[in-house]
C-alpha cells in the first residue's frame, strides 16, 4: 500500500432536495399544452415562421383574386400583343408625381419583323388605386367593378407585360393562384386520406394487411412517375369540362403520391404501439377506438401534417410539369403551369422573356412550403 | 511493464476541475472544484447519481467533451506518457495531436452501451486493430497478431474468427469484452470504465468485473470506474469519490468511506441500497422519504390469506416476422410450463435475467398476451374463475382487478395528456363516477403517491423519472385494483429514489391491501420486496420458495450463481467475481439438473415445504 490518502469530506451543508423548486417560467412551460409547445418551438424557426406568412397571404388573398387582379382573366388588348413589361416611374422630369406608366406606342420593325413597342414619354399616366375598372362576378354573387389597382384612364398598365393575345401577364398570374394553390391542397387532401387510412391499416393491424399496403406502395413507388402522369391525364377524357379535368388532376396526383405519407403514418404508427402508454392504455381495458382517437393520432399528427406540407411543392410542380407539357388543365381554366405553356416555344422566350415570369411564384411557393414543412417537422415533437 | 517512473504514486491528478456547458436557458456549472488523484495500477471508483457530473469527469479527461462544454478551471496532470513525462490535459486543445497521442493510447475507455460504441459495418478484429495502427507503426500482420492474442486473453474461444466476425453475431457480454480488447490493444496506463456494466446481466456483469481486474493486475494498468452502484465498487475500488450534483461530497479510500461514511449524502445512498441479509421489518432510507396522507390502515384479513391469482402450466411461444403464406415458422418458445399462485397481500417475486421469461409471464398474467398452453384463474372475490379465454366484455370487467406499473417512466405516460387526464382515462374508460368525481378521484390518487394537487394540471415531461412513475403507480391505483403488476419498476432509476418507490410500494400495499407480481433482475430489490420468490431461467421456472428459504439454502445451480454474481455493499463480503461460473444453459447444468436437447422433460420437485426445484429428465426418470 502507498501512503493513506486523506479522508475528505465536503464540509458545506448538504440539502437533497437542492434544485428541485421551479420557477414560474418553468411552471408556465410545464402546463402548456402540446399544441403551445410546438408553436413555441416553431416560432424559433425564422425562416419557416416567414413561409407561414407569405403561404398565409397568399392563400388570404386567393377568394379576391377579381379585386387584386388589375384585367379580367380573359381581357384581350389587341393592340397590344406581346407587349413587354411597362416599368412603373415615380418621378416625371425631375417631379415627383405618384406610381405611374408611360403609355406604348407601337411600332412595327419591318426589318426584323417584329413588334416594337416605345414608351410615349411625353405624359405621366398616373396609376390608380382602390379604383374601378374592369366589372367582373364576385363568387359568380355579386357584380362589382372594384380593384386594388386599376389602368391610368385611357392608358394601360401591363406590370408583367402581356401574352400573345394581348392579355395582361400579372393579371393572369393572380388568376392562375387559384388554381395552383389549390391544386396542392386538395391533392394533398386525397393523399392524406390514401394515407392515414392504409398505413393507419398496416400499422396497427400488421399481419397480412400490412404485408398487401407494402407491396402495392412497392408497386407504386417503381412505376415511373411522369409517364405515368401523362398516361393517366391524357385517359382523362376530352369532353369534360374544365373543372372536371381540374378534379381529374388532382385525384391522379392524390392517388399517386399517398405511399411516401402511408409509409410515414405505418412507421410512426409500429413505433408509438411500442410505447408503455398505449399498453397502459389496453391493460385499462380501453377500446381500440379510444387508443387510436387518444393516444395514437395526437401523438402524430403533428408528425403527419409536417410530411403532409413537405409533399404539397411536388403537387404544385406536378400540376404545373402536366399544364406545361399541354396534358394537364387546359385553358380557360388557367394556372401557372398553363401559363408556362405559353413558353414552350424556344423562338416565343427568346423573344417574349416575360412569359417565363410565372416560375417566379412557383419557386416561391414551392420554397415556402418546404420552409414552412422543415419548421413544422423540427417542431413537430415539442419533447423531444 | 518497462514504464520509466518519474516516482511519483499519482498516475492522474485532477486540481480544482470545473465544467460548464452552454445550454438554451444558459450556462450550466456540470463540475465544480472536482478534486482528486488516480494512483497508478490500482482502481478509482468515481460513484454518483445520474447527473452528478461523474460522466462529465471522464469525457474532461479524455478530451471528449460535447461541442457545447469546455473546462472552467483547474488542473488535470496525466503523468503517464510515453516519454515519461507529464502534460496538463485541461489545457491541451480536444484535437490537438498531443491528445490525440493520449487518447486511446495512453488512456483508453470502455463505455456502457457495448453496441453503440462498436460500429455495425467494420469487423471486430479491424476496429481492434484500427487503434494499433494508428497509434504505433505496427504493421498489418503485426496487429493482426496482437489482436488475436488479446482476444484469447479476454475469453473469446477462436481469436482468429473473431478478426473477422461483426459485433452484431455477438452477445451483448462477448460485444463489451470485444470493447475491452479494443480498448487494451494499445497497453493503456489508464482505462476509464464508464457503467461498463450497466446494461449487462448480473452474470455477466460479474465475468465482465472480474475480467477487468485480472487485466489490470497483469498490466499494472490503473482504472477509473464510473458507476451508480455501490455494491460494484465495494466489489472493485481501492479509492473512491462520491459525487452529486457536480461536486464531490466524500472521498477516500474504500475501506474510509465504507465502513464510516460521513458525509449525510453517502450515509444516505448507502442505507438506500437493498442489501441482502436485512433484518426482517428493516427499512430503506430513500433520500427523501414520501409520508403518506395519513388513513387507518386497511385491516389485516383474519386467517390464511386467500390465492388471488393462480397460474398452471402456462406456455408461449413466439413466430418471428415471416410472410403470412410461409408454411414453416419456426417457434421460438418464451415461457415453458410456468406456474405459481399468489395471495391476497402478499408479493411473488419473479427473477431472472434478460430473456428469462419474466416480463411475457407478467403480460400473460395481465392477459395482454394470451398463452399457448395454460389455465390462470384469478379472485375477485368470488372465488377462483377461469380468465384465460374471457369474451371481450368480460375481459374489460376484469382489467380493473389487475394493473401494471411499467419499467420506462418515459414511455408509460402519454406525452400529450395532462396528469390528470392520464389518472381519469382509466375512470372515463370503465364509466365510474362523474367527470366531477374522476377529478377528485386524481386528486386523491395524486396525493396517494405523495405528489401535489398541483401537479395535475401539468404535462409529463416536466416530471423526473421518479415523479413519473410515481404517477404511473397512482395510475395503476386509479380503478383500486386487487393486484399489480410491477415490471422492473426501479431498474430505470437511481438508487435514491429506487428506494422512496420501493418504501412506497410497500407502504401502499399495507394500506391498499394490494398484491403484486414483482419483476425484476435485481435480487437484492426482490428480497427487499418480495414474500416468495419465483427464480426463472429460459423461460422456465428453475427454483421457487419462501424468500427467507430462498437465501438461505437455495438448491439450483443457477440460482446460487445469481445470488454469488450479486454485488453486495457489505464490505466484508466483496463479490466472488470468479464463482460467476457458465451455467445459464440448461444443457450445461450439472445432474440432476440437467436438462437436455429435445424432446426436452423436466418438472418441479418440492424439496421443502412450499420449495420447489426443477429437475432434469435423468432425475425425472430415476424417479419414475
């Protein structure tokens, strides 16, 4: 044995239940509730608390789409085909007059054989605002002629320029919302349903359910996506009416894109029936209905609806690949896909560029959804 | 070993050590003014609760601490190096090239989860001799060899398949020697063994210790051994440290602090352990105690206390995952031929290591899994009825008579629902009482397992584990069952507050006149619990007696290994680590025990009163 070392003992008084009094903050985060917890945690994710805000506006905004819209959606200006983008002035010879366009006047190249269109400087055209212009159908209910911001009186006010009909590109863009939008949220509603309804199945059931859901996700998930598409909208048949195709639409890209979410659901489904609480929960004698109403589903809802947001651009992008390609909505029924359309034709962009300004919102769209589904899935288990 | 010895007795001194890590709410003071030395070749024992800062030590020390702590203060001097010399590892850089020549080298460590700590994708023979290679230019071949020679050393019967074998073909006991191996290859003057054992079998535990102590000797190797338990360190330390909450409260010697413990915190710790041999009526001493609101005692039922439950020749097996039309699956029993009654009162104790069969008995019982084979006839007071095939509805009657205190505190409470939702489900679910009364129901059953009013409105998470399962008690209390089940109720929490949830089972079950089946792989707590004791092996029942009989003259092979492979807190009586022989197959029991390769007969002999042994086929047949 080397030299005894000394018996040390800590001389400063010793309570036990040291560090176990919680402040009120701690208090208040105690009793919130999960929902709370989870905007709490969400709220810290600044880039996906600014998607939610955009993605929030714009849906806000899209039963108004008439009154935003400064044309009608269907407006021609015959003389005004193909016109480029009218930039907006503030100041007129060194004055400051208000937001407002110079007027076009047209001219034809016979050069090059093209349209030219050169900006009549001699008169500011104020551009007017909470104005009337254009009547138009609110919710097919009321006639009204309001808009946010209307045309200079006797002039026109083509922000995003125009298409080869003459009609006004950041009008039709405003239409197009609709349906863009909506496409990913009713898609995703059918898929949510597909979803939650055959994983639930295969998770909790298990045995040979199970076994069915998996392979034909299996045989889902080998088919190649956009031939599929394209077979599928091209069966759909050419007589329906443009709604019908739009439901069309939606149902195939629903039908198609429910595994990724029934895998998620089936996943998180065999991993929560592990947990004590749900086994607690049978021994109490509770019935399958109350497991699944009680203990299951809030317990991954939120897991679910964070997937379900990240699916929703690739609704968007395949409505727009289908409307692009000529085989999804056709117009009248107008989205930004169809609007794209329009620039399939290489000679069409090089000399119209502004047709390919509806990829701007897509972009936009599909980036805030997937700022918005990272934020939510970060935040999606608060106990984490 | 050829170590040039500057003369000095430390190997490791660690002066005024503290550690903080940045957290979201701020800094967190993990150690302050840690103060200790690690003598060469022999062991220091750093002993605590979870968060005591014990784990934090060894990650200073091995320059392994998580991206958000760094060292606050203090001194820690390795005086081992290869030069001889002695280096301040507080102030070397985590990746600087002078700790990276320690870490692993120099000083070593082995960890608790065997698994985690072995990459699934490399053989265990490269991940052996990765570290060889790294730190010394020993070539292919050369490595190769010291690596098989060090596998022979730790008990591996083909080293040289073991180059070549994947940690998941190991057992979790074979994976932590595999560890151990690694963490020997490079001759290290310092192992940190931090809970090596935790998640290992008694038995196992008890070859693994005794394994590291041999190789320590051979080496002149000191350890630094990081544990909860204090029956290991009196087991394996020369010196000890005792810590909580980030400071060390008593160090000293092994013979110092454990024959006269002076601070209140180690007094406290060590009359919280279950320890075998205690008087009959003795109590634990939890740190803090919870005092029952005060009720008359439930008066004590005159007579031989009735069978509330009984179970015969229960059998389950299990069908791995196959696809539904594979014909042939092949069963893989879990629970063969077990049967025992238990009585109104009382508490059977049922004990066994992984894979033993306890916790599937416990879910039969419970009739969350039904049984292949078997009758279980349980007491409402009516009389014993038949409840291994009840219809649905009858089935829900029944739950409310028998519940289950679950082993994970974290996972047994619905994150999502206030405590007092969680304590009226069970109420809402059997229709008792108005929402009124399920309300004061979980007042009451809150301020039963000595916790607030207060309390119910808040979420699970803000709870400690022992307040968690506290609650998961009151739960089970909810629809005054006549029997619980305990499924390994303390295992997840430290030993402090194993001993307030012990003392409070006890306390309930006098009050509540309660029962309960006992699951556990801790002899010492089913002593401290239990009326009988069920000893269960492979899923059979190898030996089941009286707990005072049991102790005292225990008949199976099996279950005196279990009762030797307990590390004790008696200073006088350190664990024969070397007794811990292999006898956990049934093929390898000696006669009459032995118990062959199918057709496979056995049967339960009394050979006391009330004391039952499995015996194998030879025996059987001679008696026939």
């Amino acid at each position: 044995m080397a030299g005894e070392i000394p018996h040390y003992v800590n001389p400063a008084p010793f309570d036990p239940a040291a560090g176990e009094t919680m402040s009120a903050r701690e208090e208040r985060y105690y009793r919130a509730s999960s929902l709370r917890l989870i905007w709490w945690k969400f709220r810290t994710h600044r880039l996906a608390l600014l998607a939610l805000v955009l993605l929030g506006t714009l849906y806000v905004t899209l039963p108004f789409v008439e009154v935003i819209a400064p044309y009608g959606l269907q407006s021609r200006h015959g003389d005004h085909i193909y016109a480029p983008p009218q930039r907006v002035h503030l100041f007129h010879d060194g004055d400051f007059v208000g937001p407002f366009v110079y007027a076009y006047r047209f001219e034809f190249d016979r050069e090059k054989f093209q349209r030219r269109y050169v900006s009549d400087e001699s008169t500011p055209q104020p551009l007017r605002f909470f104005c009337r212009g254009e009547p138009y159908r609110l919710w097919g209910l009321f006639d009204a002629d309001f808009h946010l911001l209307c045309p200079p009186s006797g002039g026109t006010a083509f922000l995003l320029g125009t298409d080869r009909l003459g009609r006004d590109m950041l009008s039709r863009i405003t239409y197009g919302a609709r349906i863009s939008l909506t496409v990913g949220l009713v898609g995703i509603a059918i898929s949510f349903a597909l979803g939650l309804t055959l994983g639930g199945l295969a998770g909790y059931l298990g045995g040979s359910v199970d076994y069915l859901v998996q392979r034909v996700i299996e045989i889902l998930r080998s088919l190649p996506e956009l031939p599929l598409w394209l077979a599928l909208s091209a069966a759909l048949p050419a007589h329906w009416s443009p709604i019908l195709v739009f439901f069309g639409i939606t149902l195939i890209l629903g039908l198609l894109d429910w595994p990724g979410l029934a895998l998620a659901v089936r996943a998180k489904l065999l991993s929560l029936r592990a947990e004590d609480y749900v086994r607690a929960a049978e021994l109490i004698g509770a019935s399958r209905r109350r497991i699944i109403a009680r203990h299951l589903i809030p317990n991954f809802m939120s897991h679910l609806i964070a997937s379900a947001t990240l699916s929703i651009p690739a609704m968007i992008l395949g409505e727009t690949a289908l409307s692009f390609l000529g085989l999804g909505l056709r117009p009248p029924v107008t989205s930004w896909g169809v609007l794209l359309n329009e620039a399939q034709n290489l000679a069409a962009v090089t000399l119209y560029p502004w047709l390919l300004v509806p990829m701007i919102p897509v972009m936009a769209t599909v980036l805030a959804f997937n700022f918005l589904g990272d934020g939510l899935r970060d935040a999606a288990d608060p106990y984490s | 070993m050829a170590e040039p010895t500057t003369g000095r007795r430390e190997l490791l001194d660690i002066r005024n050590l503290g550690v903080s890590f940045e957290t979201a709410t701020g800094p967190v003071q993990a150690l302050r003014n840690a103060q200790f030395a690690i003598p060469r070749g022999r062991t220091f024992a750093l002993v605590g609760e979870s968060g005591s800062g014990k784990s934090v030590t060894a990650q200073a020390i091995m320059g392994l601490l998580p991206a958000n702590g760094r060292i606050t203060g203090g001194t820690i001097e390795f005086f081992g190096k290869r030069d001889g010399g002695a280096v301040d590892i507080a102030r070397l850089s985590p990746s600087s090239k002078a700790m990276r020549a320690l870490r692993g080298d120099r000083i070593a460590m082995i960890f608790q989860e065997p698994m985690s700590s072995l990459s699934p994708v490399h053989t265990v023979g490269n991940q052996v001799t990765e570290a060889m290679r790294i730190h010394t230019r020993a070539s292919r071949a050369e490595a190769a060899d010291a690596a098989m020679a060090l596998f022979h050393r730790v008990g591996f019967r083909d080293p040289k398949a073991m180059l070549r074998t994947y940690p998941f073909e190991l057992s979790g006991g074979m994976r932590q020697r595999a560890m151990i191996a690694m963490a020997l290859i490079c001759d290290p003057v310092l192992l940190i063994a931090d809970e090596p054992t935790t998640a290992l079998d008694v038995t196992t535990q008890a070859q693994i210790l005794h394994l590291i102590r041999e190789l320590q000797d051979e080496r002149d190797m000191a350890v630094l051994l990081i544990t909860h338990d204090l029956g290991i360190v009196n087991t394996m330390a020369d010196e000890i440290a005792v810590m909580f909450r980030g400071e060390i409260m008593e160090s000293g010697t092994r013979d110092q602090l454990l024959r006269d413990p002076r601070h209140p915190y180690l007094r406290a710790l060590m009359r919280a352990v279950p320890r075998f041999h205690m008087m009959p009526g003795e109590r634990l001493v939890p740190l803090r105690e919870i005092r029952l609101p005060a009720v008359a005692e439930a008066p004590a039922s005159p007579g031989a206390p009735r069978d509330v439950l009984s179970v015969e020749g229960i059998s389950k097996s299990f069908y791995p995952r196959a696809a539904p039309w594979a014909r042939k699956r092949q069963a893989i029993p879990a629970v063969t031929d077990v049967g025992f009654t238990l009585k109104a009162g009382r508490t059977l104790g049922i004990v066994g290591e992984s894979g033993s069969g306890k916790t599937t008995v416990a879910r039969i019982v419970t009739r969350a899994l039904a049984p292949d084979a078997g009758r279980i006839r349980f007491d409402d007071g009516s009389g014993l009825t038949d409840i291994t095939d009840l219809d649905p509805g009858r089935l829900k009657a029944f739950r409310r008579w028998i519940q289950y205190v679950f082993q994970d505190p974290h996972s047994s409470l619905d994150p999502r629902m206030t405590v007092e939702q969680i304590l009226t489900e069970p109420l809402t679910v059997h229709r008792d009482g108005t929402p009124a009364q399920r309300r004061e129901r979980a007042a009451e059953l809150i301020e039963l397992v000595g916790l607030n009013r207060r309390h119910l409105k808040r979420y699970p998470h803000s709870f400690s584990g022992g307040q968690r399962q506290r609650i998961g008690m009151a739960r089970a209390l909810a629809l005054s069952p006549s029997v619980i089940v305990c499924d390994e109720p303390t295992s997840a929490l430290d030993v402090s507050v194993q001993a307030q949830i012990l003392n409070l089972l006890r306390d309930l079950q006098a009050r509540l006149g309660l029962s309960y089946l006992f699951v556990s792989h801790n002899l010492a707590v089913v002593d401290y619990m239990a009326d009988d004791i069920m000893v269960m092996c492979r899923g059979m029942v190898v030996e089941r007696a009286p707990r005072a009989r049991l102790f005292s003259a225990p008949v199976h092979p099996y279950t005196k290994v279990l009762i030797a492979a307990v590390p004790d807190l008696d200073i006088d009586r350190p664990l024969d680590v070397a007794a811990a022989g292999a006898v956990l197959r049934p093929g390898d029991w000696p006669e009459p025990f032995r118990i062959g390769p199918e057709p496979a007969r056995s049967a339960m002999v009394e050979v006391a009163p009330d004391h039952f042994v499995r015996y194998g086929d030879a025996a059987i047949g001679a008696v026939a």
